[in-house]
C-alpha cells in the first residue's frame, strides 16, 4: 500500500488522509517536511524553534484538510499555513520579549546573552546563522516573497498566488529585501 501511495498526487493523498488513512498523513509529511522546514527555519533562525514551529504547521494542515481546496496546488496551500504558524511565532516571541523585559533586574542577570561568541562568528555556521538572522529581521512584506523565491526555489507566478499579491509587486519586494540584506550584512 505505501508504495502505491508514492505514486499519488498530494491532493489525492489529501483526501485519503481526510478519510482517516495515517499512511497517507504520513506520505504528505515525507514529501513536504523538508521544504516546509527550511521556509520555516529562515523565517525564523533558530533550528530548534523552527522544528516546533513546522511540526505546528503540519498539524494545523492536517486539522484543516476538510477545507482544503483541490484545485489549488497541496504545496502552496502547505506553504501558506506555514508563514502564518511563522507570524504566530513572532507574536508570542515579541510577549516572551516583552515579559523578559518587564522582570526585576536580578531575574535579568540569568538571561543568557544570544550574540555568538567572537570563535564561533568566524565559521562558515557562524554565517550562515548571521545570514539567517539578517532574513529573519527584515519585515515579512519583504521576507517573505524573498524566502519563497530565493530559498524555496518558487516561481515569480507560485510566490505571487501564495502570497496574494501581483507578479511585479513580488519582483519589486524581492529586489528591496535583497538590497536590505546587502546593507544589514555589510554592517556585520
């Protein structure tokens, strides 16, 4: 049975997985998981919260499977559901912040500083995750087609239809974001 499910398409997975079939759940998760991840991890730069935030968003999809459209493509409805768990995840972190922020000062002291250290900023990891970070702190009108056309390999039209706006209007975002990103990163 798994392997006569590789060869469906995600809709029909879709539907197998409203009905209950957890290997169909499954096949969606194999197929989309990776992907899914990496938009997650550079919407939000941290390995470890992006696995809760992905995870969050699969299980969001497959509570919402019964409202899914069959005629739209699985995976941009998939990448949809994903940058709203990101949103999500930033409302909750600019509390966290906030909470942090408002604790007496003698709680302060035990926060642990997040700057890397001078060792680790010279690697190529050290990079990559100021990289990430830089991605992480532009606005989402600008990350967003940004991550989907550059990180996620989407077409102009794909990045568009996902987030709603006009082919120019991603080109023109893409462009601002990268040119902001020249400039956070060369402030580094």
């Amino acid at each position: 049975m798994t392997g006569q499910l590789t060869e469906l398409e995600d809709q029909d997975l879709a539907s197998l997985a409203i009905g209950g079939n957890q290997t169909a759940c499954s096949e969606l998760v194999r197929r989309h998981r990776d992907w899914v991840y990496r938009l997650v991890r550079a919407q939000i730069g941290d390995a470890d919260e992006s696995l809760d935030v992905t995870q969050g968003a699969f299980i969001a999809a497959f509570g919402a499977l019964d409202r899914f459209d069959r005629a739209r493509p699985f995976k941009q409805w998939l990448a949809r559901i994903a940058l709203n768990k990101c949103k999500d995840w930033r409302r909750r972190a600019l509390v966290r912040r906030f909470m942090l922020a408002a604790a007496p000062l003698t709680e302060a002291e035990e926060v642990a500083d997040p700057a890397p250290g001078a060792d680790i900023a010279a690697s190529d990891r050290s990079e990559l995750k100021v990289t990430l970070k830089a991605i992480s702190e532009l606005p989402a009108s600008l990350r967003e087609p940004l991550i989907l056309r550059t990180i996620d390999a989407h077409t102009q039209a794909e990045t568009a239809q996902i987030l709603g706006l006009s082919e120019k209007a991603v080109e023109a975002r893409v462009y601002r974001a990268r040119a902001r990103l020249m400039d956070k990163l060369k402030k580094i």
